[in-house]
C-alpha cells in the first residue's frame, strides 16, 4: 500500500512516498520558494539518485499536480500511475482541543480545520491548500490528517492553562497547546527503546532543536509539558521568534514606538531570536561568526543553551526525574557543541556526558552520556513523515 505524506508551509512542500506497512521510503523530495519565479524542486529515489531543477510553480495546487506527476514519471520508476496512491497523509500544525489523535479528513473534519486558522494564521491555511490540492488531484485517495498539538493534549490543566481571566479560555480557548508533536511522539519512543526502558514506565525530555524550537515532558508515554504555548512562538529563542518573553516589555515597546498589533507581530515571530540578537538567523552562520569574535552571535549561542538547561531542570523537577535527555531537530542532531554546553554542569541531576561519543558517532540514534550516567543523554534524527504514514495506515486499515 503505498501511502503519500504530504507537509506544505507557505512557500513550500516536502513529501514523502511510502510503502506500507514495511515503512519504505520510495521516493521524497521537495518544493521551495512557491509563487517565485524560479521555485525548487528535488526529488530523492529510493536509491539515492537525486534530481535538482528549477522552474516557475506558482501555487500549492500546480506544486502537488507537479509531485504526482514527477512521481508517475516512466523516467524515474517509482509509480506507474497516481491510482496507486492509496491515501494521503497531512500533516496539520494546528487541531485545537478537538483533535487528540490524526483523523480522516471529511468535509466536517475540514470546515472545523478552517476555524482553527485563526489559532495558527501562518500555518493552517498553507496546511489546507495542500488538502485541497490532494483532494482534488488525487479524489480516490482517503485523505488523513496528523496534529502538531495532538500528541500534547494529555497535559494537565495546570501545565496548559494561563493566568489570564478564565473566560479567555472558555470564549477563545486561549492555553497552551504545544507543537512538533509527531516529532516529540516518535523521538520519545525510540529513546526507551534506546534506553531499554517500557514507554509507559519512562521520563523522557525531549529537545527538539531547528529554526523553530520545542522541549516536552513526556512523562510514562504522556505529554506533560512543552514549551511552545498557544502558538509557536513561546519557549526557546529560534532563528526569527523571540521564545519567552515578559509581556509588559512588549506593551511598553509597543506604546514607545508606537507600533501597531500587526508590526509587532512582525518583529516577535520574524525579525527576534537568533536574527534579532546577532542579525545572523541560520545557526550555522552564527557559530561561524562566533567562532570569528562576533560577540552578539556568541552571545545568542549562549542565550539558546542557557534556556535549553533552564527547561531540562524544571521538567526533571515536574516529573520528579528523568531517565532520558534527547536532542533532535536539525540543530539538536548536528550541533555537537551545543549539546556539550547544554550538559556542563548537569551532574548535579545525574548526567555525565561522555564528549568522545558526542562528536565520532555518525548513527541515526546513538547515546552520549557515560554508561555510570544516571540519566541516559541520545541524540536520534527525528522522522514525522514515518508517524504520519503509520496513522494514516492504522485509520484506513482499522477503521
């Protein structure tokens, strides 16, 4: 059975072919810049032979037709024609409080994603025009969605609720939901199993590092806290979103400055972080630049670990231990540095690093604390398309 994953942002599309239920990736790839003049596009077969081109792709409807018809392209031999494409899995940032688990999605499952754009106005709406493109470029395929938030919706009311006035909740359901869910799900499996230890009897923080950045309790298989709130612009500093911050600072900039709701929205989510406190946003130019003396890059770098540590010890602290630290993401797996600094100073709780497996291992999945480590520090590459695939297998398959 073969299974498309689909992931659209914006501006972009990243797919996934599957074969299910052996998890095989047939074919992935994806398509940048959308609605530029020139938008890229790779595609990865199974064998690792890649291609690269560019070429005009104007929206999301004409970047999916373009994927299936690359994928049923005799040249490449990877499908023959797109009937063959049982089922679409979507990955959806934004379900609110009502999706705790992936769903098909119907006309009535729909219309409730539509409301749940206001929740996630950068998100759900690039989400949905990749539905809409699968639903109509592909109608026999049985479309599925997979929820960022769902895997967070086991939290207690006293980690996801604000102090604000109680009818902001029951009007506006204003909490915290939490995100990268599909990635703190599969990561915090594969680390008890890393581990040797049961899901259901493990204390896992799971440290999802990228552009955009989440650290989740997850306590006995259950999400118990995260860092990212209502939206994702709460917890750790990112490339461009400014993470924890006190509110009178924003209203006192605000009122200062005179700016409006909306170009203070700009500033948080995509002039802060990384990029506001060095000017650098890639985290691979900032190490370079502090490794060449700049101060703020450094600094940054600093900031970032000195967070990560903070929400480590008090997600320790709110599950009464931990048996695993794991760090993944694109900068979690390829930042070996920051992992270090993040650890100094943590034998306090039980960690002790071992530096040399820190930087020699090349594996998906490997430990990098000593074996005396009370707690077991991994790092271990994330892989979403792989949960949305195994959900949109068990929903056509079992129900």
């Amino acid at each position: 059975m073969k299974i498309l994953v689909l992931n659209c942002g914006s501006s972009s599309i990243k797919y996934q072919l599957l074969q299910m239920n052996q998890e095989e990736v047939i074919a992935q790839g994806m398509i940048d810049r959308i609605g530029e003049e020139k938008s890229k596009v790779k595609l990865e077969l199974a064998n690792g032979e890649k291609h690269t081109t560019e070429l005009h792709i104007p929206n999301h409807d004409q970047g999916v037709q373009f994927i299936i018809d690359d994928l049923c392209n005799p040249q490449h031999n990877i499908i023959t024609n797109k009937q063959e494409i049982v089922a679409v899995g979507h990955r959806v940032v934004h379900g609110a409080e009502v999706f705790s688990k992936s769903t098909k999605l119907t006309a009535e499952v729909i219309a409730q994603l539509e409301k749940c754009c206001e929740l996630a106005p950068l998100h759900n709406p690039a989400n949905l025009k990749g539905i809409y493109a699968a639903q109509k470029m592909l109608p026999h395929a049985i479309q599925c969605g997979t929820f960022d938030t769902a895997f967070h919706q086991s939290m207690p009311a006293h980690a996801f609720m604000y102090g604000l006035p109680y009818e902001y909740y029951e009007r506006l359901k204003v909490r915290r939901y939490g995100f990268h869910g599909s990635s703190h799900r599969y990561v915090s499996q594969q680390a008890s199993k890393l581990a040797g230890k049961p899901y259901d009897a493990c204390k896992t923080i799971v440290c999802h590092l990228g552009n955009g950045s989440s650290i989740s309790a997850v306590l006995n298989g259950n999400s118990v806290d995260t860092s990212m709130g209502l939206t994702p612009l709460e917890g750790l500093i990112m490339g461009t979103r400014c993470g924890d911050l006190d509110l009178g600072a924003a209203l006192y900039i605000m009122r200062t400055d005179n700016l409006s709701v909306d170009e203070f929205d700009t500033i948080l989510n995509k002039k802060s972080g990384f990029k506001g406190i060095s000017g650098i946003s890639d985290m691979r130019d900032m190490k370079q630049a502090a490794q060449q003396g700049n101060e703020r890059a450094q600094l940054a770098l600093d900031m970032l670990a000195y967070r990560i540590k903070k929400y480590i010890g008090a997600y320790a602290a709110a599950m009464h231990g931990v048996d695993c630290v794991v760090f993944t993401g694109g900068i979690g797996e390829n930042n070996p540095d920051l992992r270090q600094q993040v650890c100094s100073g943590l034998e306090f709780m039980g960690v002790y690093f071992d530096e040399q497996a820190n930087i020699n291992s090349q594996s998906h999945e490997y430990i990098i604390s000593q074996p005396s480590s009370a707690v077991t520090v991994m790092v271990i590459q994330t892989n979403e398309e792989i949960v949305i695939a195994r959900d949109t297998y068990e929903l056509i398959t079992h129900n």
